[in-house]
C-alpha cells in the first residue's frame, strides 16, 4: 500500500466522514476554510488516491461518485504496520519499548495497554 500525501489524506477523511459516496462539487464543498482549492486540484488528489486503491469511482449521470476502498480505522491499522515494520525491523516489542522509553506515556495509556493487552 502506498502512503497518501496530507492533501490526499485532507480529502480522504472527506470522504470517510460522509455516509456514502460524494461527487467532486460535494468534496468541494467540504474542504476546510481556508483551503481554496480549484476542481482540478480535487480531480488530480482523487485519481491518486484511486491509483493508490484507496478509492474508487463510480459514474452516475454526468459526475463521478467517490467512496473509500477502506475505512479508516482499516488505513491506520495498516499504516501501523507499515511503521513498525520499517522503523522497528517488525518488532512490536521494540515499538512499545521506544514508548515507554520516551516517557511520552501517560499513566492512563499504560493502564489502557495493559488493559487491552489482557484481552
């Protein structure tokens, strides 16, 4: 899986916010204040993100409907593992000692892993 760029990623969480598939007028619509970017710029981000099979069209009528190939809870899981995989050599043991080592960890984090890693 390739990874998106942030303006790729600023239009997938578009798309995984809405209940069904959207129109590039409607993902227009949507973009942020501030993000000012022309229908081209949307065209060009989306057939990425369609090369990169994290999206698909579909032509109805006279517009192309976009929706997600993945949810994105499924795209974090694999992003993660793609992380450990590349900065951790595959090791989760190293991926959580780096965190623990950071000090970065709440005690509510810890008591949230342990919690899960029980399950």
């Amino acid at each position: 899986m390739q990874k998106m760029s942030q303006s790729e990623k600023q239009i997938m969480e578009i798309i995984w916010r809405n209940e069904g598939a959207l129109t590039t007028a409607e993902i227009l619509q949507r973009l942020p204040d501030g993000k000012d970017w022309k229908q081209n710029t949307v065209i060009t981000f989306l057939a990425r993100l369609i090369e990169k099979d994290l999206v698909k069209a579909n032509r109805m009528g006279r517009a192309n409907h976009y929706d997600a190939c993945l949810t994105e809870e499924e795209y974090r899981a694999l992003e993660t593992k793609q992380f450990i995989s590349d900065v951790h050599k595959g090791s989760v043991s190293g991926f959580l000692q780096t965190l623990t080592d950071s000090g970065d960890l709440t005690k509510k984090d810890i008591e949230d892993l342990m919690k899960k890693l029980r399950e």
